[in-house]
C-alpha cells in the first residue's frame, strides 16, 4: 500500500506575541526539530491515529475530518507520527502535526494543494481545536525559515538572507508549561479593563517589530537587542512575564546577552537571548545556573516537506 512520509519544523516566536493577536505584525523562526507524519491507505473506511507524542488528537483527528470534506475522500488512513521535539518546550507540535498530517495526505492522494491552501486548511483546524491563534505557528510549520506574520495569513512574508539564516539565538526553557489559550484570554482581559492603555502597549510593540525588521535583516544585534529588551518591557506591563523567565532573561542579560525576552505566550515555555558568539558558553551556563535548561536548537529551517 502506498505510505508517505512528510515532516514539519517547530518554532520560536522572535517578536511581537500577542499583538500579532490584535492585527499587528510578528517575526517567527523556525527550529531545527521537526514533526514527522507517516500516512497510509488501508482497507475499509477507518481511521487510525498513533500519536504518542502528540498530546492532543484531536488535531490529527480535525485535519482528517477537514482534509475529507473538502475533497471527498472515503478511505481508511493510518496516520503516525514521531517527534523530534518534546512537546514541553512549546515550539509548537500542534500546528506542527496539523501541518503535516494535511500534507501527508494530499500527497497520499494526490491531490495538489498550495502553500497557502494548506494554510487555511491548518489554521481552520487549529482555531476548531484551540479557538485561539494567530496562525503564525501554523506559517512557520509550512513555510519555515524566518517570517515577517501577520494573523490569520494576512501577511506572510520570508526574511532570507545569510545573517537572518545564521540567527545568534540561545534559548532557555523554564521548565513551566505555560498555556497560551488562556494567556491570550488574560490580556483579552487586561484590555477589557484597561482598554486604551493595552492599545498603546499593543501598538508600541508593533514600533518595535517594525523597526527591528532592517536591523535584523542587517544583522545590527546590538540594535536588535535592544528592541527585544524593550519589547521585553511590554511584555512584563501585560503581566504574562513571570519570575522564572524573569531570572534567565537577567541571567543572560548579566552574562552579555545583546538582549533577551519570553518567546510565545509566556509565564513558562522558553526565553530567547540574542547572543554575541563570544558569550555564549557564559550565558549558556548563566541560564542553567539561573534554574533553566538550555535547549541548543538550529533556526531557520525548512517548512514542511516529503521525507519519503
Ligand atoms: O505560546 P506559543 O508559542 O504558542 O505562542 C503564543 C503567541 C501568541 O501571540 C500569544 C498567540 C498567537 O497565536 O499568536
């Protein structure tokens, strides 16, 4: 019976969480641990999922459901997957799963299906599943590298060129899982109350994501830095900073990091330091000294593709 196999890349938020939510734009990076998906027809109309290290099914299960409505498939599926990545860090092995379960069904039926096909399709089964989202986790699954997102796919545009590629990142995880749904309602809820003041944090980071975008591109650190310690600051006044994550930014800030913040909804997950290489070991050992793990993970990788 015909199988193929298909893969897709986690990611890091870089900047701009949470205002991407309210229609401002982020930069996502992709990491190098991906998600595999093997899928396979098999007799009768079933469908079996096999996914150990996924902890939710049900967006395996909802991209099946989608995919099949939408172009009319009946077949029994085998679907399993293997993770190259813990799903504890949050870089983002749902979308990863959603992403690569359509793929690996279009190729298993042959049905050709664009980028940007594959992106309404992931995005409408991540929304069925979680409610909450901005799709800029599911872009970096299927396009990889490095992106320029705004929500919902309004704008998805690659950063490339050899400095983006080459990324000084270190990351620390806090070894907190942190639940991005509901930290998304919390700041829904810190605008409700405080309505013109969360729009001014929100687009004040939208400034700083804008004017990081050619520093970035020109591999200013120093500058890019800066911008994420600011961008840190707004972060801390949405009250989705916490202690931990807190005590491995100055960890890495205190060892020479050119700058350092949360990286995704925040209160746990990981922090990201942008790093001169010189540094690094220091503030590698600053982190760990500090309580956080260091996960060593290469950026900007490939989206999602065939394996076999
Ligand atoms: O916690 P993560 O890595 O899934 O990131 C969430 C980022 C938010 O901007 C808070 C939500 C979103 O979907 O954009």
């Amino acid at each position: 019976m015909k199988q193929v196999t298909v893969s897709a890349p986690g990611k890091l938020m870089f900047m701009g969480e949470h205002a991407v939510v309210y229609g401002e734009p982020c930069i996502v990076t992709t990491v190098g641990d991906r998600l595999l998906v093997t899928a396979e027809i098999i007799a009768g109309e079933k469908l079996q999922v096999e996914a150990p290290q996924v902890k939710d099914t049900r967006f395996v299960d909802e991209a099946v459901k989608l995919f099949y409505a939408k172009k009319g498939m009946k077949n029994g599926v085998r679907l399993s997957t293997r993770s190259g990545f813990s799903g504890k860090y949050g870089f983002g092995s749902s979308s990863a799963v959603t992403v690569a379960t359509l793929k690996a069904l279009s190729l298993l039926f042959d049905v050709p299906t664009s980028d940007r096909d594959l992106f309404e399709m992931a995005y409408q089964v991540v929304l069925k599943v979680q409610q909450e989202g901005s799709g800029f986790d599911v872009a970096a699954a299927i396009y990889g590298g490095t992106l320029w997102f705004k929500r919902g796919g309004e704008l998805i545009e690659p950063l490339e060129n050899s400095t983006v590629r080459e990324l000084p990142l270190t990351v620390g995880y806090t070894g907190v899982k942190s639940n991005s749904a509901e930290l998304v309602k919390r700041v829904a809820a810190l605008r409700e109350r405080y309505p013109a003041k969360v729009d001014r944090t929100m687009r004040a980071i939208r400034a700083l994501v804008t004017q990081t975008k050619p520093h970035l591109l020109r591999g200013n650190w120093q500058m890019v830095g800066s911008f994420m310690d600011q961008n840190q600051e707004h972060l801390r006044q949405l009250h989705v900073s916490s202690t931990t994550l807190e005590r491995l930014i100055n960890a890495a800030k205190s060892a020479g990091a050119y700058g350092a913040k949360l990286s995704g909804a925040g209160s746990g997950d990981c922090m990201i330091a942008l790093v001169p290489s010189e540094r690094r070991e220091d503030i590698e050992i600053a982190i760990t000294q500090a309580g956080g793990e260091v996960v060593r993970v290469a950026t900007h990788t490939q989206g999602v593709r065939q394996e076999t």
